[in-house]
DNA sequence: AGCTTCCGTGAATGCTCATTCGCCTTGACC
DNA sequence: GGTCAAGGCGAATGAGCATTCACGGAAGCT
C-alpha cells in the first residue's frame, strides 16, 4: 500500500525529468551531478533514486523526449490529409519552441528550447551509447521513409524533380533539421520563416529559369 | 637551455593531441580520464601538464580543430578561381574523410572521422562554453558571407532563383552540413555522393517544371 | 668532466561525485 | 486513533578523477 497515489508518484517524476532537463540544458550532462538534480527539483539527493535507478537513466530518458518531440512534429505533417511538401516538413521542426516544456504524456512532451540543448548534447552520446544510438537509428529510418514517401508524392504533383531519388533526397531534409536546431541553440540565429522561406525557394518552387533578374 | 628542441616539444605537443583525439572519439569528451590520454600518448600523467594547462585546454584545442577542419574545406572551394555552386561546397565539406588524421600546419588538421566525432561532441560544449561560442559564431559568419557570396554570383549566372535571398539560403546551406556529418558519425550513413547528387537535384539545377513525368 | 636545467615519472593529494543506508515522517487502511 | 509499509532525508561511503610534487636522470654548455 502506497503512502502516494500513483498519479502523484507519476508527477513527481515528471517533476524531477522537468528538474533534470533544466539542469542539463544549463549546464551539461556532465557537468550537472546529483545533488543539483535534486535540489532543483526540491528533493533530496537520496529521494531521486527511489524513482530513477541511475543518473544514466535520465540522462537516456531526456535524450529519448529530445528525438521524440522532434520526431513527433515530423510524424504529424500531412496526417490531416492536407498536401505536405518538403517546406512543410522543415517547417513543422523548426517552428516555434518557446514556452514551458509541456508534458503531452507519458514520456511525450513539446518541444523547447530547453529540450533542444538537451538533444544537441545527445547527439554526442549517440555515438558511443549503443541502445541509444539503435533507438535513435530505428527512428531515424522510419522518419526518413516517411519524408520519402512526401518526396514520392511531390513527385507525382510535379512539386519536386521526377529524377531524384526519394530516399537520399530524404537524407538531404533530414540533414537540414539539426543545422537548423544548432544555428539556433548555439549561435541564436531563430528566424525560421527566413529559413523555410529559403529551402522554399532553393527547392525549386520557383524554378530559376522562369525567374530572370 | 631546454633538454629537448624545440622542434621535438612541438612534436610531443601534436603526438599528445592527436592521443586526445583518439580517446576522445572513443570515449568522449568526459568519459576520458587524463591518465588515459597520457597513457594513449605513451606519456606519464605527469608529463602531460609540461605541454598543456589542464584538460580543457586540450578539448577546446581539439574543438577548434574540428571546427576548423570543416571551416577550411568550405574557405577553399572556388579559392582557385573556378565556379563554385553550392553543390560545390556541399561536396567539399561531405568528401572523403578516412585514413590517419594529417597534421597540415600549427593546430591546422585534416578532416578526419575522429576529428568529426570530436566535432559533434563539441557541439554539445559550444552552447555553454562562451569563449568557443563566440570563436566558432565568429568563424560560422564569415563563412556564411562566404556562401552567400557564392549564392549571389549563382543569382548573376542564373543557377539560383533570383528571389532567394542569399543570407538565409547561405544558412540553409550551412545547415545541411552538421546533418550530414551527424548521419555519417552516428548511422554510419556515409554516401556522400548520392548526398551530393540528391542536393544538386534539389536545387533546382534540373527545374521541376521542365521535368514532367 | 662537472654543473645546471629541464624533462619524465608515478605515487600522493585533495577534491567531487554517484550511490547507499539507517532513520524519521507521513498518510492510507483498518 | 493505531499500525505499518513506503516516502523522504542527508550524512556516510567509496571510487575516480584532475592536478601536483619530489625525485632520478639525461642533455646541453663550459
């Protein structure tokens, strides 16, 4: 029999990912250690780990929203049904992200600046942390097929050149997302409608040979 | 009167980067202990602190390579007075990248895989490290200047839509760069000519208007 | 050769940090 | 209200780390 309902253990580790995500932005995976976590989240040292077995397992957990919420917002272009084209894409990920983190669900939250930094960072754990780097590898390819799939259609629509091929054409947009999060995060460079606006026009919309000066 | 010359210290001093760079591409930045540079160099730990400060000293040198490494092969495209299209710098940064990492001059090295996966952990670094920052901001805008001056005179020669402004189309170029490196270290995703071909084709090169299928 | 100066060594130092543990508190259930 | 298991606490633990230091030895110079 629990002395806290399971709603409010569930909150409180939200609290402390919350907690864990404004540390590491500020300061670092590694540069952040226990005892910070836990101050900022208003516990003690020792209370973290009755909900977190290591310090490993929010640094993966954070990296795993990171990827997800910029995965999320990539998955729900063109699930209305509307028409999605490769600056519809572009500009779902790179759309606004100020504001609070807001919790979606169980592990699911909006993307934020905060949570950008932190993914920024995960990038360099990819590297070496094999489940992470599978993880985010497995997503990657479902991301890049999905984008493909835009790139097909595009196709078919007269919207992008019949003679690319889909699939390195998917790596390309997927190659402009983390230019973009790093421009912004590192050098504060945030105006993304010049940026849409920009892939936009160099995706050919409007095809040069039309436009003379 | 120094035991060594000054020829052999510098040599010592490049040996012991370069040992950094391996464990650090191994390891990371922070999973690598001082002893296990010193031992990697064939060095004492003591020895280690007769050529460098302290430890940050080595990651900041080695970011700089990095960054520089990238930063070299972009000064470099169209300095030979050919003409340069962004595929062209797409191309130069994307390249070739394997064997043994070459030191070309003083803290000057070629691009390398290892050199990359310091780079992308520098990333991480770069948003709370001020001074590398506001170095690499710095680098970052004269090659963006560099770029859109690329951009313009593909305006002039009717390769570039004529409405793109070329600042924002100089970042989304640049952006296209960690995204590709980031999908080669981390995916092992290493066609660089398809990449290549696949940002040529987007382009515009080919307009999609006059490529009905 | 003799003196001196610097280099390399590796054990010692003095931290910091993640994690654990014993104890007290709290709240749910009877 | 009483009981008791779980929650919370924070000092204690023990490992690991960057950095320092005192010494042995090798080069340069005279």
């Amino acid at each position: 029999m629990p002395r806290i309902t399971a709603e409010r253990r569930e909150a409180r580790r939200i609290e402390i990912l919350a907690a864990a995500r404004r540390c590491f932005s500020r300061d670092g995976f590694h540069q952040t250690s226990m005892p910070d976590i836990a101050r900022e989240a208003g516990l003690s040292a020792g209370a973290f780990y009755r909900y977190f077995p290591s310090k490993e397992d929010v640094i993966l957990e954070i990296a795993g929203q990171a990827f997800g919420a910029m995965a999320g917002r990539i998955a729900a272009v063109g699930e209305d049904g509307s028409p999605a084209g490769i600056a519809d894409i572009v500009a779902a990920v790179v759309g606004p992200m100020s504001g609070p983190t807001i919790e979606l669900g169980p592990g699911d939250v909006a993307p934020t600046d905060e949570l950008a930094r932190c993914g920024v960072q995960a990038w360099g754990e990819l590297m070496r942390h094999d489940t992470l780097r599978n993880r985010a590898a497995a997503a990657f390819d479902v991301l890049r097929a999905r984008v493909a799939e835009v790139l097909r259609r595009g196709q078919v629509a007269g919207d992008v050149p019949a003679d690319l091929e889909p699939d390195h054409g998917a790596r390309v947009v997927m190659a402009l997302l983390p230019g973009f999060v790093l421009q912004r995060q590192a050098f504060g460079l945030d105006d993304a409608d010049g940026f849409v606006r920009a892939v936009d026009t160099l995706l050919g919309r409007t095809p040069p040979s039309e436009q003379p000066v």
